[in-house]
C-alpha cells in the first residue's frame, strides 16, 4: 500500500512540476511573436517594421522613454494608431509570466 502511494505522489508531482514548466523561454517567444516586426536584433529593420515604423530596442533613447508598465501593456493589449491595430494584443497568446520575460528580453537591447 505504501508503494502505491509513493507512485501516486511521484506521479502527482510530475504532472505539476511539467504544467509549471510549460512557459517558454523569452528569446523563443520574442522569435515566435516579435521577430516578424521588431527583428531578431530589436532594431526593427525588418520590411513589416519599416512599414509599422516600429521603434528600434537598441537606441537607448527609445529605451528611456519606455516604461515596464508601457512595454506590459503594450504586449498584453497590443497597440493601436486610431482605429487600426498595429500589434495585436498577446494576452491570449502568453502567459503573464512570458509576457514579463519579453520585458525582460527587450531591456536586454539597449546599447
């Protein structure tokens, strides 16, 4: 009896430990859901960035004027120019966790 219930335990905390674990990394979610736009450098000299004259994470300028609420709000709602959306929102997409990475990820930018 005791064995099966080690195994019941083992299994439990597998089963946790493996949907805790789910959240991918920021550089893989950056690629995924940024890159298109902002580069895989955060310069934004991608042909769809340069249409959106989306802002360049290197330039440190940038990078001062924007807050971590900013850059949330921006990820999680995404970003309109009046009515038409020029990011859509991510908040269905990742979690909050992976959200705050890519914060995290585009600060990393700054020269």
């Amino acid at each position: 009896m005791k064995t099966s219930l080690k195994i019941a335990a083992l299994g439990a905390s597998l089963l946790v430990a493996g949907t805790i674990s789910q959240a991918a990394p920021a550089s893989e979610n950056w690629e995924a859901n940024c890159a298109k736009c902002h580069g895989a450098d955060g310069k934004g000299e991608t042909k769809v960035g340069k249409k959106l004259k989306v802002k360049d994470y290197t330039d440190a300028a940038v990078q001062a004027k924007l807050t971590d609420d900013e850059l949330l709000k921006a990820i999680t709602t995404g970003v309109k120019e009046g009515e038409k959306e020029k990011m859509k929102a991510f908040n269905d997409v990742l979690t909050k966790e992976e959200i705050a990475d890519l914060v995290a990820f585009v600060r990393k930018f700054k020269s």
